[in-house]
C-alpha cells in the first residue's frame, strides 16, 4: 500500500546536475516530514536534507549551496535538485517519510559523478 518511488540518478560529469524525484502513495503525504539520504560503497548513510510540512529546510554542510530540495504536496512528490555535483557525491540515494514514530524508505537511486 505505502510506497516511496526515487527516479532521477544516473550517470553525470563532474559540474553537472541532476533532478532526483520521488513519489509517494498510500500515506498522507503532506503530514510527513520528507528527507534524501544516500549511502556510498564502504561509508555509512548520511542525512544528505530534509523538508518539512511547513517548508522548513535543513541541509547536510557536504552539499549546502549546491543541493535543493523542495516538495509539491498536490502531486506527492519530493524532489532534491543538485548542481555542481562532484565525484565524492556518487552514491544511492534514497527517500525517507517520518512522521512521529512512522517511517516509511524507499529503494533508492544512484547518482554516479564520473568523467
């Protein structure tokens, strides 16, 4: 019933950009407090930002000034913007609804930063 769908990743120059989107259903959407986290090979998975119901944003210092991310709760759909990107940022990154003790994960998608 509840499901998190990420699409976006892929391959990507160093200095370019990618748009990650990630789209909800069976929850309501717009009560949850939404999140990307991404995990490399070897390294544990970090909180990359966060939005909540009420806009309110935080970043991780790895990417502030370079990622953005937003939401649109009419199509239940959180997005994260990254520009600038760089090889250190290759990773799979996967979306997070928290609300109180619920939390729902998505299965992820990788963005590879690679000439």
């Amino acid at each position: 019933q509840v499901q998190l769908v990420e699409s976006g990743g892929g391959l990507v120059q160093p200095g370019g950009s990618l748009r990650l989107s990630c789209v909800a259903s069976g929850f309501t959407f717009s009560s949850y407090d939404m999140s990307w986290y991404r995990q490399a090979p070897g390294k544990e998975r970090e909180l990359v930002a966060s939005i909540a119901p009420n806009d309110i944003r935080n970043y991780a210092d790895s990417v502030k000034g370079r990622f953005t991310i937003s939401r649109d709760n009419a199509k239940n759909t959180v997005y994260l913007q990254m520009n600038s990107l760089k090889p250190e940022d290759t990773a799979v990154y996967s979306c997070k609804a928290v609300r109180i003790f619920r939390y729902y994960w998505g299965q992820g998608t990788q963005v590879t930063v690679s000439s």
